[in-house]
C-alpha cells in the first residue's frame, strides 16, 4: 500500500493531538514518551478509529494493567 503525503500529515497531527492530550493528562511525563504512546496508539485500528482526544481519554480510563 503506497501512502500520499497527505496521509502523513493526518497521521502525523492525529498523533500530535493524541500526545497533546495525554500531556494534558500526565503534565510531568516527558513529552517525547507521550509522543511514543500516541504513534503506539495510532498503529492499533481501534484507537486509530477514534478522534485523537477521544482515544487519549479512553486509553487512560482503562488504567494502567497490573503486572502479570
């Protein structure tokens, strides 16, 4: 599948807005592990599916998983 720069821009202000939020969320966490977690978040269809704000908010009502 070939992508077109403009699939670049979105996927690129997606992800911005994404760690934006997050940022928001988690004032004190560096913002390039924020940036990291949006593209983690970006690569899955579900959260991808979902306006970047939207999926931030939801990703972090999920809680964080207990170690196994």
């Amino acid at each position: 599948m070939k992508t077109t720069g403009q699939e670049i821009v979105d996927a690129n202000q997606w992800i911005a807005k994404c760690a934006a939020r997050l940022q928001q969320q988690w004032p004190r966490v560096e913002p390039d592990d924020l940036h990291d977690l949006a593209c983690d978040l970006f690569g899955t269809k579900k959260w991808r599916a979902m306006p970047p704000e939207e999926a931030a908010l939801e990703w972090l009502r999920q809680g964080i998983p207990e170690a196994a």
